[in-house]
C-alpha cells in the first residue's frame, strides 16, 4: 500500500509540475504580447483579446498567443524565440476566410 501511495504522489507532482509550465509559459507569451501592443503601438488593453495554445510545432514556436483587438477582423499570431524577442507569426483573417499570411517577423 506504502508504495502504491509513493507511485500516485510522484504522478500527481510530475502531472503537477508539467501543469505549472504550461501555464508559465502561456502566462509568460500573453504578458510580452500585451505589454508590446501597449507600449508600442499605444493599443489600450482593454481593447486586446488574448487566446494562449499550443500550436503542435517545434521549439518555441509551440506556444503561441492568438491576439484579436477590438474592430479588426484579423487574429494575429505571436511566440517568443530563442532570444527571448517576440515573433509575430501570421495574421489570420477571423471569419477564416481570405489568405494567411505568414510573416515571422521579429518585431523587438
């Protein structure tokens, strides 16, 4: 019983653990995002809509923020590299329809 109580605890901190990092992550992508549309492009928060995900793609280019603001049709794809620069990586049209344009572009 001892050791089946000692396997269910080190699964719940790993599963724990991994939990933390997502949302780290997730938390750490939104925060870049928000503060480089605030600051930069003078976009007020209360008008940016953030959606974190995972986007299935290697490195740092899974996680990614969805970005819409308040009148544009557009979503607007962001992640972090390797240094630590925020990416902007497509802009999508929200209805889905029309063309996506893949940029990768540093933008700081």
């Amino acid at each position: 019983m001892k050791k089946f109580l000692k396997i269910l605890f080190g699964l719940a901190v790993v599963i724990i653990i991994v939990v933390c990092y997502v949302q780290f992550k997730f938390i750490s992508i939104e925060k870049a995002v928000v503060e480089y549309l605030t600051e930069n492009n003078k976009v007020p928060e209360e008008n940016i809509t953030t959606d974190p995900f995972i986007a299935n793609l290697s490195g740092n280019k899974n996680w990614m923020v969805a970005v819409t603001l308040k009148e544009d049709s557009k979503i607007y794809s962001y992640y972090l590299n390797n240094q630590n620069k925020l990416v902007l990586e497509s802009i999508v049209e929200e209805n889905g329809e029309g063309e996506v344009e893949i940029l990768n572009k540093i933008i700081n």
